[in-house]
C-alpha cells in the first residue's frame, strides 16, 4: 500500500478521472436506456408470470372446488339410486310375498273345497252302499224269515198291529 501512495501521479489521476467520467457519460447515452429496458421488461415479464402463476392457481383451487361438488353430487345420486333399488326391490319382495301367500291361500281353499267334495261323494257312496247292503240283508231276512207260511201271517199281524198304534 505504500508503494501506491510513494507512486501517486496527480496527472495520472486526472486523466482516469476524466476517462472514468467519459466512460460513464457514454454507458448513460448508449448502454443506460437498454439495460433498463431490459430490466422493466424483465420486472413486467416475472409480474405477468407471477399473475399468471396466481392466476392458475385460483383456477386449480376452482376446478377442485368443482370436483368436489361434481364427486359430492354424483355420490349423492348414487346413495340416492342405491335408496331407490333398496325400495324397489324390498317393494317387489313384498309384493311377490303377498302374491306366493295369496296364491298358497287359494291353494288352500281349493284343496279344501276339493276334499270336502271328494268327502260329500264318498258319503254319498258310502250311504249308497249301506243303503244296498242294508236292502240285500233286509231282503236275504225276509226270504228266511217269510220262508214258511205260518211266520208271514204272524209278521202281517205284528205290522198291523204297528200300524194301529202310530
């Protein structure tokens, strides 16, 4: 350092001072005005990106306010439809329930009714039956017991007898 203050030239100096003051005159009128443009233009285009940047997100943050809704909407129609089957489906086991026991009733009735006819002819037949059995056996008495003369009279007495006190 001392080197430097031993060597100090006051016209050196001078002249670097007005080189120095020539340089910069010329940087202000020709290299100034561009790099400052260029430096506004810069600050404009990281404006611009960081609106845009704002921009996109508020966007995004709309879409997925979107999303949401439209997946909250198509969830509710879902457990809306999935409702709608769960009634319908309780709705026709309810129905085909109600139509099998309708049905198993008349079944019922008819079997009934079936079995009561199916009764009444077998009485009937039955009756039809003992009424002829009971006529061969009052006919196969009457032959035995009318066989002889003497026991007709006495039967013919016995009914007018009968006869007589009715």
């Amino acid at each position: 350092m001392e080197k430097l203050v031993n060597d100090f030239s006051l016209g050196l100096f001078f002249w670097q001072a007005i080189i120095l003051v020539v340089l910069i005159l010329l940087l202000v009128k020709f290299a100034w005005k561009p790099i400052m443009t260029a430096i506004t233009e810069r600050e404009q285009g990281i404006a611009n990106a960081i609106a845009a940047a704002e921009n996109a997100r508020k966007e995004m943050a709309s879409l997925q306010a979107d999303n949401q809704r439209i997946l909250n909407e198509a969830r509710a129609e879902r457990d809306a439809m999935m409702k709608e089957a769960r009634e319908i489906k309780e709705k026709l086991v309810a129905d085909a329930k109600a139509e099998a026991e309708a049905v198993g009733h008349k079944m019922i009735e008819q079997a009934k009714a079936t079995i009561n006819s199916e009764k009444n002819a077998a009485m009937a037949e039955l009756k039809n039956q003992v009424s002829a059995l009971s006529v061969e056996i009052a006919e196969k008495l009457l032959k035995t017991e009318l066989s002889n003369k003497e026991a007709q009279n006495n039967l013919v007495q016995k009914m007018l007898e009968e006869v007589k006190l009715n």
